[in-house]
C-alpha cells in the first residue's frame, strides 16, 4: 500500500493492460565510463539507437556487456528515466499533459552544466526525441540572456578585440538592436 | 578531427532579382555558385531556365547604377550593369561572380544545384579514447547548432559576438524563425524585411527543416510580395515544415497564399493560420505531393473553403479548428469535405466566441444548420473531436477508428435531438479500442456496446455522471483499464464547506448488478482529482472490492497530507492486500 518507489531501471514495470505479472522480458547490460553496470529492459533500451545498432546490427548475443565509455552513471539513469517514461506513453491516448508535466520535473532539479552534459550524452547515445527536449530545455535558457551569462553559460571565451567585436556588430546592424534583454 | 564543415567562401546562393526591375514577376535570378553562371527560375511554375525572360519594355528607360547590395561589405557587393535597353542574351557581363569565361549556350535548363557543404546533423563527432572529458567546452558543432535550430532567428543571429568560434556557427542552422511582433516590438517592418533578407543571404544550410513566419501585411500588393519570396526561398531550400500566419491590418485587400508552396516536393508539414487569405486554385495534378501533416486554423470561415481539403491528396494527419467569431457574417455557410485515403489521424474542433446575449445565440441557431462537416476516410484510426455540433457532422465508414476522443458540447438548438445523434456517432466509432469522452449530457441508456474498449478515460463533470459511468462499464465488458478524471464544481464547493450532506446528490448507490469488465477484466484505475468525500471513498471501496482482477490503483490527489488518513481507512479492506493502492500528488 506505501508509495512505490522507482529508483533503478531494473524494477519490474507496473501493470498495464498488456503486461504480464510475470516479467519475462530479456535484459540487455550495460556498463558506462565509471564502471556502474545497469539493466535495461530490452524495449527500453532499443530506444537507445546505439545500443540498437549494436546489438542488431552486428548480431551481437545479448549476454556481451556493452561498454559505454562516454556515460557517466547518472546520466545514464536519466536517459534510462525519460526512455522508460516514454515507452510508458506511448501506449496511451491522451498522454500529452502527463509528459508535459513529466518533461518539467525532469529537468527541474539539473543544473545547466549537468544539463549540457546530458545534452552531449543523448547525443552520443543517438536518443532522437530526448535530444530533441534537452536542446530545447538549454535554448529556454539561453533566450533571453545577456551575451556574458551565454559566454559563461558554454565556456565561451570571447576572442575578439574591441574593433573586430565592433565590426561584427556592425555586420547586422538591426540583429543587435537593444529591443529586449537579449544577449545585449 | 574532422572538419565536418568550412566557414570560408561567399554564401552559396545569391538572390538577384528583388531589385532587377527588367525581371517580370515573379521570376528571380540565380547564380549557379559551381559554375558562377546566372540563370532564372519562376516559382510559380518551377521552370528554370538561362535565357533571361521576356520582359516587357519600361516607359522610363532608366540606368540601374546603385549596388542592391547596401548591407554587404563593398568589396563583396557583385558588380551588376544594367542596360537600358532590352535586355540582351547572356554575356559573361551580366555574371557577376564566374569563374570561367566560356558563354553557356545550352538551351537545356539546369537542374537546381546541391553544393556538396557538409552542413552539420545531430550525430555527434566519433570520440576518442582517452580524450580529456571536459564536455562543456568541448560541445561539438553541430550539436551547438542544433542547439541554435531552438532560438528564434534573431536570437540565434545574436550569437556571432560570442567569439570567433560562434561567429559563423548560426549559419547552419536548420529551423528558421521569424516573428514581426516578437523580434521587432516597435513595428518596423522595413527593418524586419532587412533582417529575413540578411538571414537567407548568409545561410549556408541549403536544407531548411522548419520554416516559421509570423507576419502582418498592410493592405497594398507589393506588401504581400515579400511573404511570396521569402517563401519561394524557404522551398528552394527544400522546406519540410511550414508555419505560416500572417496578419492583416486594415481590411480590403485580401492575401494570397503563395503559390509556390504548391509543388514543394519536400514539404512535409504545412501549418497555416487561414484568416482573410485568398486560396489561388491549385495546378490541376501534382500538388503538395508529399505533405502528410495539415493543421489548419480558420478563422470564420467561408464556403471557398469547403473544398480546401481536395488539394491534399496523401495527407495523413489532419487537424481542422474552426474559430468564429462574434463578427461573423451570418449568412455565409461552408462544407468542408474531407475525403482523403490515407487520412489516419483526424482532429476537429470549433470555438465560438460567445456572447452572454441570448439573441446572439438564437442568431446562431440559424447559421449553424448551415455548416456541414463530412468525413469520408477508410483508414482513420485516431479521431479527436472537441464541441462540434452534431448536427452538422457525418462520419462515412467509422468502423475503422481505433482511438477516439469526444469531447462534447450540447448547444441549446440541438437539445431535443442530442441524444440520438451522440448515439449515432458512439455506435459508429464502437469498434474502439481506446475511447476518451468528456461532457456528455446525455443518459447512458442511449450507449451502444463497446466490444472491443480496452482503455476508457472519462471526464466526469456532474454528479449524474456517476450512473453514467455504471452504465457504461456495463456496455464494456473487456476493458482493462479507467481511468477518471473527476472534474466537479459542485464537490469542490461542497468541500470547501464541508456541508457533504447538504447536497443529497452527492450520496451514491452502488448499482445493482456488478459490471461484468468489474468482476473479469479490469486491471488498472486510476482517479484524478480525488478530494477525499465520503461518496468518493465509497467508489473506490465499491471497486476495490468486485474488482476481482484489479491490479492498480492510483488516485491523484492534490490533498496528500490526508494519505495517512486514506490509507488507514481502506486497510480495513482486505481486499487490498492482492491489490496495489498508491497516492500520488496531482500535477496537472
């Protein structure tokens, strides 16, 4: 009866209409750059294009460990809780809000350089709608910032000198216009 | 590392004929930047060709001596002459940038020309072993630009001060995004116009994905013609989604849709916002050959535009919403007929802008008989239909949707004859599988039975809506899963001031037969909005205790401090023990 809590990618699904109680679906492993070794349900992970290609591709027998070497273990639980979220969805028919709401608490808690990382991550992985809502997370950030917090932002360092910064503006004169609080 | 792509060399496609004046609309003049050779394309048509067109002969014979180039540094701005006379056959003078001497004389037209760039996609660069993990530095291009493709244009155009690096980068964007109100508040539109032009000049991209245009056009033709080229541009580029709305400011002139958007071969998604805007008739075959995806927003629309959906021949998704406004003109009516084979999505919906006038809503009454909705489409699958008046709509061969969602709207003129035709309508969708239905006001004695429903969401909004929901889970003996979403004014009130008997309608009485799906199938519910009444709990018992096969509940509550509470009360069930119960908060 308490509140169920979903910490690892390896809990059984909750029921739905089509699931068995029985989970009898094959796991795929995976272990990333600081050694943590995660299980994926398969159709979690075939969300995953490179893991797909991997594994399909090359016919690769699912017992080899698939090495991830440019995934931190905590994005690795991320990408595994929004795949999972989204498989979960997209059986249902009227899922749009409650991946609204799940996409808000999702980055609620990241901090901009985690969020980078992740981006860079989802990319590596070939995660197409994941990137997608990370890319566009980060560019909700950077919308309405001063030119400074964009530099700091992306570790951006500024190499023009005073005359060719003036050039530059000068390209686009109307682009740099102060109309509203934007990279100014 | 690989460069995947060089920032050097002049911008590929150099957009000549906005200022020749010998050029007849709508014809444009294009370098082929392999070759450097000018040569004309007509949009409209989509015939290129080298010989200039016939143009016709001015009255002011003039000499063109300034550079139509005023924003590009001089030493990059071409160095065009213009004759005064009639135009001559092409010599190497009237190219400005070539690279070789010879005088084309192929009377063959070209093909459109793809320079091999390397524009950057989303996949990453292949890292090394071993490389130093500092990410945020190290973000590769094309994911920065990928990042950029989000901003609106301007934004991303801001980004060459960054640094040297971030310079050029925004010119591979992909998704173009221009909006005269957001990006220029003050309302200068010659500056806005400078800007798109400046934008199309420097891209680099030379496929756009996404192109958005929000625009207001004043009232005189030559207003219009920038909307008409920018998109021509955008479909040269081979566009795969077009968002189009465009404003009017002051009445008698109607827009034109440009043609040129006609037999895009690319075009994938087309999003318009039809407001005042003449539709030109199509070529007669070949149009719009591979949209899939429509939506469409009118805005009072007229009969012109029954036969709108005639053009989309392989459309696969459609969303209609129809807006009428107070002003709307009572005597014009419209059929859209939508008759496409391989609709599978289909979504209408209609808002009325409505007056809290009672004579405006028998004004109504007269002009709604008027306007007919016909659907014809043997693969639809998923259909969504939000307060459309029944009268007016005819679903042909319902029985292949698979997921539908009603949302409904009883209107004073159709009272009398609502239940019947909602009954018309449920028991063609009956074969469906996912089912979705919310404000009906109608008795549950007029359902027909759902064989094959396995997942039912209902929004109830009214206290009557209980025995609907009984009668209902009677006609659907294989559902699997509920889920309701208990949306009540009158609860809310009754809890806020905690008089739950003041209300005799809330008080609930089990029915008197076990819904079958009860007892056999379902697995899953769960309630949204649940506030903790007595009649509530009293739900949840009744279920918890005849599902037999019920293997979740979750209840979503905006109240969770009361969990406790809950909890403690349904323990005395035993039933509970083979079924997992869980309280999460609401969020939406």
């Amino acid at each position: 009866m308490s509140t169920s809590t979903d910490n690892n990618a390896s809990i059984t699904q909750e029921s739905g209409p089509s699931a068995a109680v029985q989970d009898i679906q094959k796991k795929i492993v995976v272990r990333t750059a600081d050694g943590e070794v995660f299980n994926l349900k398969e159709e979690v992970a075939m969300e995953i294009d490179i893991i797909k290609t991997f594994f399909q591709e090359d016919s690769i027998s699912y017992e080899t460990v698939m090495p991830l070497p440019n995934v931190e273990g905590w994005e690795m639980v991320k990408v595994i809780e929004y795949c999972t979220k989204h498989v979960e969805l997209k059986h249902k028919v009227d899922g749009y809000k409650e991946r609204k709401a799940f996409q808000a608490l999702f980055v609620q808690n990241l901090s901009t350089k985690s969020l980078l990382a992740l981006t860079n991550t989802a990319n590596y992985l070939e995660v197409k709608y994941l990137l997608d809502f990370l890319c566009q997370a980060v560019s909700e950030q950077i919308k309405n910032k001063d030119v400074d917090y964009v530099r700091e932002l992306f570790g951006v360092e500024n190499d023009f000198n005073d005359e060719e910064y003036e050039q530059v503006k000068a390209e686009a004169p109307w682009a740099h216009e102060n109309l509203n609080n934007d990279l100014h | 590392m690989v460069e995947p792509f060089s920032f050097t060399g002049p911008p590929s496609i150099i957009w000549v004929g906005r200022y020749d004046p010998t050029l007849p609309r709508p014809w444009k003049g294009l370098i082929d930047p392999s070759t450097g050779w000018l040569y004309f394309w007509n949009p409209e048509t989509n015939v290129t060709q080298y010989e200039r067109p016939s143009a016709p002969l001015y009255h002011h014979q003039f000499q063109l001596q300034q550079y139509p180039y005023p924003w590009l540094p001089r030493y990059d701005r071409p160095q065009l002459q213009y004759s005064h006379q009639y135009p001559e056959p092409l010599s190497t003078s009237h190219a400005p940038i070539c690279a070789s001497p010879c005088i084309p004389i192929a009377v063959r037209a070209p093909h459109p020309v793809t320079v091999p760039i390397n524009y950057p996609r989303y996949r990453s660069l292949i890292r090394e072993e071993g490389e130093d993990r500092d990410r945020i530095s190290e973000l590769p291009d094309d994911l920065i630009c990928h990042i950029l493709s989000f901003l609106p244009t301007i934004t991303a155009v801001r980004t060459t001060v960054l640094s040297k690096r971030w310079n050029k980068l925004w010119t591979f964007v992909r998704h173009l995004d221009f909006d005269l109100y957001r990006d220029r508040p003050d309302g200068q539109k010659y500056l806005f116009e400078r800007f798109v032009e400046f934008v199309f000049l420097r891209l680099v991209s030379l496929d756009i994905g996404k192109f958005r245009l929000r625009y207001a056009s004043a009232s005189w033709e030559g207003d219009f013609s920038h909307v008409d080229d920018w998109v021509s541009v955008a479909v040269w580029r081979n566009v795969v989604e077009l968002d189009l709305r465009i404003f009017y400011v002051a009445s008698g002139y109607l827009c034109r849709l440009p043609k040129s958007i006609f037999w895009c071969k690319t075009l994938k998604v087309l999003k318009l916002w039809i407001e005042d805007i003449a539709i030109p008739d199509p070529p007669t075959k070949g149009c719009f050959p591979s949209l899939k995806v429509l939506h469409v927003t009118l805005i009072d629309p007229d009969d012109k535009l029954g036969k709108l959906l005639s053009y989309f021949p392989v459309v696969e998704d459609l969303s209609i919403h129809v807006q009428m406004r107070y002003s709307y003109n009572f005597y014009s009516n419209f059929n859209l007929k939508v008759s496409t084979p391989e609709l599978k999505t289909l979504k209408l919906s209609m808002e009325r802008e409505e007056r809290r006038n009672y004579e405006m809503e028998r004004d109504y009454g007269g002009t709604l008989k008027q306007n007919h909705f016909c659907v014809d489409a043997p693969k639809l699958e998923n259909l969504d239909l939000v307060q459309i008046p029944l009268s007016n709509y005819i679903l042909e061969n319902p029985k292949s949707v698979v997921n539908a969602s009603i949302a409904f709207k009883s209107l004073a003129e159709e009272w009398s004859s609502f239940p019947d035709l909602a009954f018309q309508l449920l028991t063609g969708i009956s074969n469906v599988k996912c089912l979705s239905l919310s404000d009906h006001p109608f008795e549950a004695s007029n359902l027909p039975v759902f064989g094959n429903l396995n997942q039912l969401k209902l929004v109830l909004r009214n206290c009557s809506s209980w025995e609907f929901l009984a009668a209902l889970l009677h006609r659907t003996p294989n559902l699997e899963d509920l889920d309701l979403v208990l949306e009540d004014e009158l609860l809310f009130y009754a809890q806020r001031t905690g008089g739950e008997k003041d209300y005799p309608e809330l008080q609930w009485t089990p029915p008197e037969l076990v819904p079958n799906c009860l007892s056999s199938h379902l697995k899953t519910i769960s309630i949204r909005g649940f506030k903790g009444l007595q009649f509530e709990m009293k739900v949840v018992k009744y279920m918890l205790l005849n599902g037999c096969h019920l293997n979740k509940m979750t209840i979503y509550t905006s109240m969770l401090e009361k969990e406790e509470e809950y909890c403690r009360d349904l323990l005395s069930f035993q039933r509970v023990m083979t079924c997992q119960v869980e309280f999460r908060e609401m969020q939406f």
